[in-house]
C-alpha cells in the first residue's frame, strides 16, 4: 500500500509539535520522536536545573512521502490512510482515519478512531471511536475501550486513558484515568496518580485566553466530581488527595501525603491536613507500591519508573512541610503572646 506525494503536501516527518500547559499566550511547545522517553521530554520543557550533555548526534528530521507497512503488519477496514509508517507486528483494523502516524512493533489502532499526527510506542494501543492528535503514547500506554478525545499530550509509560478529554497535558507513568473526566494544561511528569470520575482539571481560562496551567507532584489523587482553577502547584505535595466534591482556587500547596478539602466555614477557602495518609490510611501507600510494581509493563523505560515512594526526596519535603508548620504555629505563639502584655 503506497501512496506517493506529487507535490510534497502530503509528506510527513519522524517529529511532530505537541504544545503542553497553557494552550495560548505563551504554551510550552516541543518537538517530540517517537523513541522519546520523560527524560526526553522533561528537558525539552527545561523541567531540569541542569542542560545534560547530549549522549548521541542531534536528531535529523527525516521527510518521507509515502506510506510504509512493514512486513507480519497489517491494515484492515480503514477507508482513510495518508503518511503513516507500521512497524512490523503493528496493525490498523477498522479505523475511521489515520494519518501522519508513526506505528513501532505491537501497537494498534483500531473501532472506529481517527487519529493524526501521533506516534505510538510499543504496545500502546487506541481504540473505541477515540480521537487523537498531535500526541505522543509511549510504551503500553493505551486510550480506551471506551471513547476518548486527546489533543497536544503526551502519554508516559504505563498511562491508561478512557472515556475522557485530554488536552495540552503530560501524563507520567502509571497514571490513570479510567472514567468520563477532563484534563487541560496539567503537567504531571511523575504520575502514578488516579482521576476520579468527574473530575474537572481544570478551569484555565481566564476570560482572555486559555492561558493558565497546572503542575502536580508524584501520586496526586483526584477525588470524584472536583473543580480545579488554575493556576495552580501541587508539584511539592506527592501522594495528597484531593477529596471528591472539593473545589480548588489558584493556589500553591506544599504539604505531601495530605487530605485536601473544601472549608466548611469559609466559601472559596480549602481544608488541609498534612500527612493524613501517613497517619490514618498507610495501607494506601503500601497497597501503591505493589500496585506500580504489577503495572509496569514498559520495559525500555523501566531504568527511571521504578522508583519507591518512600525515599530521601520524598522525606525532605516532609521535613520542609513540617518546618513551616512549626514556623507558623511558633509566629501565631508570639503573637498570642504580645496581645496578653
């Protein structure tokens, strides 16, 4: 199956643009391949203190003007085909549209979805009438079974997306998001976290433009049905929940392991207690780290996902946390004490 370009309009390139956070007004627009692992992407985005020293040659884009289909791959049942290349053992069965995708060995696309300018890694897989664009799946990273719509994201290893919308979005490994949800502008780098059904993340309009974003920690879990404004910054708040029904303001949060609620006394105000899964659901976090573990299926980015929850970094922002408690209880102290003199 071929189909050559006369004039070069239909040529396609081994990268594609993904603009990540805010959608306008300053989005974080990169340049990703089909190989990339976080890592890869996380200096793109200049989430790292330190420029790494490049380790092979800088990536050439390669121009191709016709479609590729490697052999033990095969296509079925799609009416639409434009640019794509199947790796051997990958397919496209029933699919309503594909074009300008990349296909590495053993992932699919298939039930009726329509999917353009993506790439999938291995074993990721879309299915279920979903559309995609302008994303990036890696290593068994999948969208289904039931419908989804992604736009500019990029899903990391392991990451699990159904029935919702995603947009302008990185998604770390072993992120889920298994029921009717939306996701906009949210940079989570870390993942292994749950969207609950509902869930609305978030509000990044401001009137003007959809210009605002939001970066979360490690393990965020968002309860069912919560609202979330941006901008917002969880990124030093790993493993916190954000209880169901809970609305959150723009706002940074720095107290990990905690329980995050609406204020029952004052409107537009939130509830905090840090550490509450340390002290009253440890089992949740035990029950985690064996869960991450059966769940990672993605061999070739094994070397940087197996991390364990509990480890320095993670208690130093404990530590941090807890200091400016101390700091803030001791200032209340003194001021207490100077309206009594």
């Amino acid at each position: 199956v071929l189909s050559f370009a006369d004039d070069g309009s239909s040529d396609w390139t081994d990268e594609i643009s993904i603009t990540l956070g805010a959608e306008s007004g300053g989005g974080r627009s990169i340049k990703a391949q089909v190989e990339n692992t976080l890592i890869d992407i996380c200096h793109k985005l200049h989430m790292s203190s330190t420029t790494p020293k490049p380790t092979k040659a800088p990536h050439g884009v390669l121009t191709i003007p016709m479609n590729i289909i490697s052999s033990n791959s095969y296509i079925r049942s799609t009416p639409t085909l434009q640019c794509i290349y199947l790796s051997s053992g990958s397919y496209i069965n029933s699919a309503t549209s594909v074009s300008h995708s990349i296909l590495l060995p053993h992932s699919s696309i298939s039930n009726s979805s329509t999917v353009s300018h993506t790439f999938l890694q291995w074993n990721a897989s879309i299915s279920s009438s979903s559309f995609v664009e302008e994303s990036l799946l890696m290593e068994h990273s999948h969208i289904g079974p039931s419908s989804s719509i992604i736009s500019n994201a990029i899903l990391g290893p392991d990451v699990h997306v159904s029935a919702g919308e995603v947009h302008a979005s990185l998604l770390g490994p072993n992120t889920n998001a298994h029921h009717q949800s939306l996701i906009i502008g949210l940079l989570w780098p870390l993942g292994r976290g749950n969207v609950g059904y509902g869930s609305n993340i978030g509000s990044n309009h401001t009137g003007r433009l959809p210009d605002q974003e939001n970066a979360v920690g490690e393990g965020i879990f968002w309860g069912l049905s919560c609202i979330i404004k941006y901008p917002l910054d969880l990124t030093y708040s790993p493993y916190s929940i954000v209880a169901a029904g809970a609305a959150l303001d723009p706002q940074r949060i720095a107290m990990p392991f905690s329980l995050i609620l609406s204020s029952t006394s004052e409107v537009g105000k939130n509830e905090i207690i840090p550490g509450w899964l340390l002290q009253s659901s440890p089992y949740t976090i035990v029950r985690s780290e064996t869960k991450f573990q059966q769940r990672r299926k993605a061999k070739r980015h094994s070397f940087y996902t197996g991390w364990k929850i509990i480890r320095p970094s993670v208690v130093n922002l404990c530590y941090m946390a807890r200091q400016n408690l101390l700091m803030k209880h001791a200032g209340e102290n003194d001021k207490t004490l100077q309206k009594k003199v």
